[in-house]
C-alpha cells in the first residue's frame, strides 16, 4: 500500500499492473492475512480467496475483484475457469463472514486487516462483483469473444448476487469500477515481496551453513596434516595412550 487508504486513493499492484482505487474506498488483501493463509484457506482442502476486497463506509457498498492474467500461463477450460471463480466469490464470501467474528487483529503489509474489512462488510447494502481477465491470443476463438462467452456464464451464475456484475479484459476496465490501472514496472505485489524476502533469506542461510562446513572440513585437513607430520614411533605412542585413558582397567589398576 502506498498511501494512507482512509485519506487519498490506495493503490496496489496484481501482477504487471497497479491498481489505483479511488478516495474513500477501503482496501483490504486476504492474501496478506495469516488468519487466511494460515487457518481458512485450508478449510475443506482449499478456501479461495480474491485478490481485491473493496468497501465505502459512506456509499456502504462491497467490491470483490478477480484479476486474471492467462497471456502466459495456460487457460483452464472454460467451464472449469468458470466454476473456479464462482467458487471464489462463494469462498470470499464465506471468508468475510467467518473472519467478522474470529479473525484476530493484524497489521497487514497493504490495506486495512481482515477482520476489520469483514466487520465493515456487515454494514454493506450493496455488493458488486468484478472479474478483469486477460486471456491472450492463443486458440481458436478470438479472445474478446471468448470473454463475452465466459462473461455469460458466469452471469447465470452470479447475477442473483450482483446483476451489474463486471467482466472484462484487465486493461479495459479501467473507470468502469473505481479504480484505474497503469504498469507496475518492476514493482511486486506485497506478497510477492514477502515471498523473495523469505527466498534471499533461505539462500543467505545454506551460504552459512556451507561456509561453515567448509571451515570444518579444513580445520580437519589441517589436523590431519598436522598429524601426519609426526613420526610413526610418536603416532603409535599417542595412539596407545590415548587407548589406555579410554580403557576402564588402565584407571583403576589389574584385577584381583
């Protein structure tokens, strides 16, 4: 999160682009709350969660957004994309239900907790869904075309909730919602952050642990070139020695 979200707009980046949400709007990421990550998003095998959650206290109005990038990663089939982002708005709706009551109180990395968007979601009388989807060139329908199919049904499905509901390419809906969007650059994602972070540190701690084996194993070449300076005679005798100090009958004299 850039600035202050109760002030000015938030603006947060999804993937290659930043999304700028307009003043007043509250934002919240469920990905950045360990109460989802660690707790809800294993309920029943996998709770799914979407990448924006919006909500105005003054127009009282609940924004959950999709966003969805297939230009570089391959496209489930249509009736499977479309049953997985139903289940999203099921899941996400299930999740702010459950998180007014028993999420904890965090400090997110972006937006405002969890808890506190669940509770203020209670309050809502309006609930608006989006879908913003980039599909690619790839296969046999043109991608548009595609989208207005994959917008159609999805809406049998979601219009009971929100009839208005949005779908349309990432790039495209724009002004149509209240956000803009514009390139991220080489900007990342709260999460994503997190992730290279815990990734530079990993990697900085099998640099120690192999530094430190190789500290030992030169500490025990040395040793044994150490040893293998003394005559035979004197190695032999050290050896014997240091036999005896381990032998119980050397310590305490011959039987009888």
């Amino acid at each position: 999160m850039q600035i202050d979200p109760r002030q000015k707009g938030t603006t947060c980046v999804e993937g290659e682009y930043r999304f700028h949400f307009a003043p007043g709007y509250l934002v919240c990421r469920s990905e950045c709350s360990p109460f989802y990550s660690c707790h809800a998003q294993n309920f029943c095998n996998s709770c799914k969660e979407m990448d924006f959650m919006l909500y105005h206290p003054g127009k009282k109005e609940l924004w959950l957004i999709e966003v969805k990038d297939y230009r570089f990663n391959a496209r489930p089939k249509v009736q499977d994309l479309v049953e997985k982002l139903c289940r999203k708005v099921r899941d996400c709706l299930f999740l702010l239900r459950t998180a007014a009551i028993c999420a904890p109180e965090e400090e997110p990395a972006e937006g405002i907790s969890l808890r506190e968007m669940a509770q203020l979601s209670l309050q809502a009388k309006h609930i608006r869904i989006a879908f913003v989807i980039e599909l690619g060139s790839i296969g046999l329908y043109p991608p548009k075309s595609l989208l207005v199919h994959i917008r159609d049904l999805l809406y049998r499905q979601i219009r009971f909730i929100d009839p208005s509901m949005i779908c349309l390419p990432i790039t495209e809906s724009g002004g149509v919602g209240p956000w803009t969007i514009s390139s991220a650059g080489n900007e990342h994602s709260a999460r994503i952050r997190h992730r290279m972070e815990q990734a530079r540190l990993l990697h900085e701690k099998k640099l120690q642990d192999e530094r430190r084996r190789n500290r030992e194993k030169r500490r025990e070449q040395k040793q044994k070139k150490k040893e293998g300076a003394l005559p035979l005679w004197k190695q032999r005798a050290l050896n014997r020695a240091a036999g005896e100090r381990g032998n119980p009958r050397h310590r305490t004299g011959k039987k009888g």
